[in-house]
C-alpha cells in the first residue's frame, strides 16, 4: 500500500469513527412522568367545563306524522311529561284488527278443547266408539289453536307497545335544550325529535396531570369555581377516574358531580376550576412521592431500589439509587433520593443505558 493511501484511509477510519459511536446508542422513546407530591395537589386548582348530568336525544320508537309538540327550546319539563305525539290512528287500527283476530282463536280454541274433551271421554268409556288416533287428531288441534292464541296475545301486546310508543315523554326532569323536527312534520322511528338536559345536577370534567393521578382517590373538600360566578364556591364529590391518560396530553380524565347551588344557575359548557384537599391514609404524608411499580429496579439490598431520573436539560438519563419505602394501591413511596418535579422512566427501563439519550412521550404532562 502506497503511503498516499494508507493516509486516505486514516482519513476516512477517523470521519467515520465518531458517527459510529454516536449511533452506537440511538436516542429512545421513553414513557416518563414528572414526579410530585400531594401537597402540590392542595394548591393546585384544575380548569375544567360544566355538562348536565343527563343527556339525550328524545326519538320514537315508531313511525308516523308528528301531531304535536308542546315543548320548546329552553322550556322545562318534568318525568313522564309528553313533549311529542304522532298520529295514533294507524296504530290504533292496527290493535283492533289484533284483538278481533286474537278474539277468533281464542273461539277457535274453545271448540277445539271442547272436541278434544268430548272425544276423550268416549274413547275412554267406549274404545270401540272412536281410536285413539282420533283422540291424538284432536289433541294436535287443540295444540295448535293454544298456539295461535299464543301467538295472537304477543301480537296484541306488541300492538299496545306500538300505540304506547306514538307518546314521547320526558324520561327525567329536564331542559329541552334542542328540537329537531317540526309539528305535523312525519317522522322515522329512531329519528331524534327533541333533546333534553338534566340540569338539576351538573357534571364537571377536568384533566389531571399523570402525576397527580394516584392522589386523586385521597382528595377530600372539592370545591369549584365558575369564570362566571367568580365569588361562588359549589361542593362537588368524586363521580368518575377515568383509567387511561390521553395519548397528546397524558392527562386522566376525571368527572366531579354537583347539584345546582342555589340563587345562581350552572349551565352546560361553562368553565371555571376545580380544587380540593389532600387526605392521605393514616401514616402517610402529603409530602411523599409515589411512582409507578413499573419504573422502580429492584437491587440486591433490601433497602434500596433504582429509578432512571432524565435530566430535562440534556435529555439523558442516569441510574439513581433510592430508598422505596413500601408499596400502596397507589404505587411505590421513595423514601429519599428523588426530588418533585424530576422527572422518570416509567417504561422500558430494562433496556435503558447510563447516559442514554431519551426522547419523553409525556412532555405535555408537564404542563398545568
């Protein structure tokens, strides 16, 4: 090899040398939260909106023109109110000719028992008189005309479901808050016609941080406050903790329930902030930090545990030795070597190196 040449492949061996290193450890995809404590959740007011607690959207189950509709937008109705009606004159032929039919075989019936009795009893004291495949023709007659009856009294109550069904009322006392079709307009079944709120109790949504999420069972005193009515705090409780996080925000849906205060009206969409007191077992302290199991490394010493901790600056990760107290229904509590607001590997933390550079799913968790 001529010197020109070996020089040129130095060249190229020490270009390609650190693009290899650096490819060597590729940057991963982590799924990671941000750690804090209960008492961050004490004075932390979540924003959220308002919905009724009930909603729906009012539709026959049958067919036919529209005869009435006595409510309007904002008109309030009570529980078996009528808000529609459809014409009930098809329905109401179509119950007659049911009932003249089912009157027919309920006859027919009758004269079939009567045979069948009659032939029985004189096969019984005179076999001669008759056979016994008279008695079992009279017996399948008589069968037949029991399920024609049968048959007959279904189509009846069907009927009276039907002409029941031309009365569209009100399930719960409520707001009607949309109308869909007008008087006299005909109608399909399944077709909504009115829709209805229940606005005696309001619903309100709000999106808890991935953080937090383990706390909110434990919260107690839940208080909001509407933009609208900034002086006025309502009492809500806990109605639902949704169970998974959103995939853009990873924030859990959660579901407070209140009633309507009184002197002010609540309506639907309106938004205000949710806030609440941390009331933590017996033993517990607000201060304490829990993380999922998920993210913990287990060690050879009793007393210690390992978290990956992702420096938000260089977006790398480092091994970190903590004290895990003992495990909640919450998770895990670390004891020491973990501080709030730092943020952890929750996932995938088997196959993390020191010094890795990571890319975190749940930026947005971050955020309020």
């Amino acid at each position: 090899m001529s010197l020109v040449a070996a020089a040129l492949l130095g060249m190229i061996l020490i270009a390609c040398g650190p693009e290899e290193e650096a490819t060597s450890t590729p940057v991963r995809l982590v799924k990671a939260i941000k750690v804090g404590d209960a008492s961050d959740l004490d004075t932390r007011a979540l924003p959220g909106r308002a919905r009724a607690a009930q909603e729906v959207d009012l539709a026959f189950r049958v067919a036919g023109p529209l005869i009435t509709r006595p409510v309007n937008v904002g008109d309030e109705v009570k529980a078996g109110e009528v808000v529609a009606r459809i014409d009930p004159r098809d329905y109401e032929v179509e119950r007659r000719n049911a009932l003249a039919q089912l009157q027919e075989a309920k006859a027919a019936l009758a004269r079939a028992q009567g045979d069948y009795d009659r032939i029985q009893r004189i096969f019984k004291h005179d076999p001669g008189a008759t056979s016994e495949a008279a008695v079992d023709k009279a017996r399948e007659e008589r069968d037949r005309a029991q399920a024609t009856v049968k048959s007959l009294e279904a189509t009846v109550a069907a009927a009276d479901d039907r002409l029941s069904d031309t009365y569209l009322k009100a399930p719960f006392d409520g707001t009607v808050v949309t109308t869909y079709v007008e008087n006299f307009q005909t109608v399909r079944a399944n077709q909504p016609i009115v829709r209805l709120l229940d606005t005696q109790r309001i619903k309100f949504d709000v999106d808890v941080p991935e953080r937090y999420i383990a706390y909110v069972p434990t919260v107690k005193n839940i208080r909001v406050r509407f933009d609208a009515f900034p002086d006025k705090e309502i009492p809500a409780e806990l109605f639902e903790i949704g169970t998974e996080a959103s995939q853009t925000t990873r924030t859990y849906p959660v579901t407070l329930i209140m009633d309507q205060p009184d002197g002010i009206r609540i309506l639907a969409g309106m938004a205000g902030k949710a806030s609440a007191d941390v009331n933590m077992p017996e033993g517990e302290a607000t201060a304490e930090l829990v993380v999922p199991v998920s993210a913990v490394l287990a060690s050879e010493e009793p007393d210690k545990s390992y978290l990956w901790v992702i420096d938000e600056s260089t977006k790398t990760v480092s091994l970190r030795p903590v004290v895990a107290r003992r495990l909640t229904d919450r998770g895990i509590i670390v004891e020491q070597g973990l501080e709030p607001g730092e943020w952890i590997a929750t996932a995938g933390v088997h196959f993390l190196e020191e010094g890795q550079r990571v890319e975190i799913l749940t930026e947005a968790s971050s955020a309020p």
